[in-house]
C-alpha cells in the first residue's frame, strides 16, 4: 500500500511541476504555384509575394492546428508551455536542373511571426537566411519561446519574405516541425 501511495504521489509532483513533457513532430505539404510573365528586370511581382506568404501562412497554420487537436485528443490540455524546437521547409519535387526559379532557392530570407491579431504582443517565432539558389530545404533558427498563450488564444502568424526569383514550375515542399509540449 505504501507503494501505491508512493507512485500517486510522484505522479500529483511530477504533474504539478511540469515534469511531464514531449515532443510531437508534424509534418503538413504545401506548394509554391509557378508564376507566369515574370520579368526579373521589372522585380517580383507584390502579387506572387503576397500569394507565397499566404500560402505558407495556410500551411504553418495548419500544422499548429494539428498540433493543438492532438494535445486535447489526449486530454492534456492546457499545456503550460508550447516551443516551437524545429522548422524546416524541405521540397519534395526536386527537379533535374536545379535553379532558384524551380527549387526554394529563390526564397533569400524568410521571417515568421506570431500573434494575437495586433502588432503590440507579436514575437518573432522563427527565420532563415538562404544563399544557395539551388537550396531544396530551408532550416529555421528559432526563438524557443513559450507560444501557449497564441496558441490557446488563437495565433496570427504573419511572414515576411524576401524573393530573389519567381518559381517556373510549381514547387512541392513539406512543412516539418518539431513542438515541445510541457504539461
């Protein structure tokens, strides 16, 4: 008996300290949609800028959502913490002449952000600078901050981008990310 009151015990500590943490990694596609007439004399278009941030806003916010569903599936929610570990862009179509107007090269530097409508309590949530114009995958640094609060809340995530090409050929990538979740 005193075993089991000793297991109980561990068990109420470790849940209300914060003992008990995993990682859960996601993984969501998305696609970059080839852009006609672009002239690199006249620069990127706003509208193909615009349609790129959107579409990986769509993606990123998806894997978030899947990660929120999960945690209440298993009826651990709230979680006290949320820490975006891991990011990565990795193209799935890897073409056989790689340039930066069919392969993520032509994304030079990407920023995202993460918020609850307003640009008072946004926080930078992850960035990648890119050099190689040939690159097929892209690694974000990020900022390891507890994300909870625009997670619970519901998050805006706005992105910022700078493009050195427009892409010729769609381009297929999975988005991969790598959460820590302390209950």
């Amino acid at each position: 008996m005193k075993k089991l009151i000793l297991i109980i015990s561990f068990l109420f500590i470790a849940t209300s300290c914060s003992l008990i943490n995993f990682d859960y990694d996601v993984s969501s596609k998305g696609q970059i949609d080839k852009v006609l007439g672009c002239n690199l004399l006249i620069g990127v278009p706003d509208s193909f800028k615009n349609n790129l941030m959107s579409q990986l806003n769509d993606t990123l916010a998806n894997s978030f959502d899947d990660i929120i569903e999960k945690v209440k599936k298993e009826d651990t929610w709230p979680a006290e913490s949320i820490i975006l570990k891991k990011l990565s862009l990795e193209q799935t179509d890897i073409p056989n002449s790689k340039s930066s107007s069919n392969t993520l090269g032509l994304i030079k530097s990407l920023k995202i952000y993460i918020s609850l409508g307003n640009d008072d309590d946004k926080i930078l949530l992850a960035e990648t600078e890119n050099n190689d114009t040939k690159s097929t995958k892209l690694v974000f640094e990020t900022s390891n901050k507890n994300i909870i609060k625009y997670i619970d809340k519901g998050f805006k995530l706005t992105i910022d981008v700078e493009i050195t090409d427009c892409p010729s050929e769609n381009i297929k990538f999975n988005n991969n990310m790598t959460v820590n979740i302390n209950l």
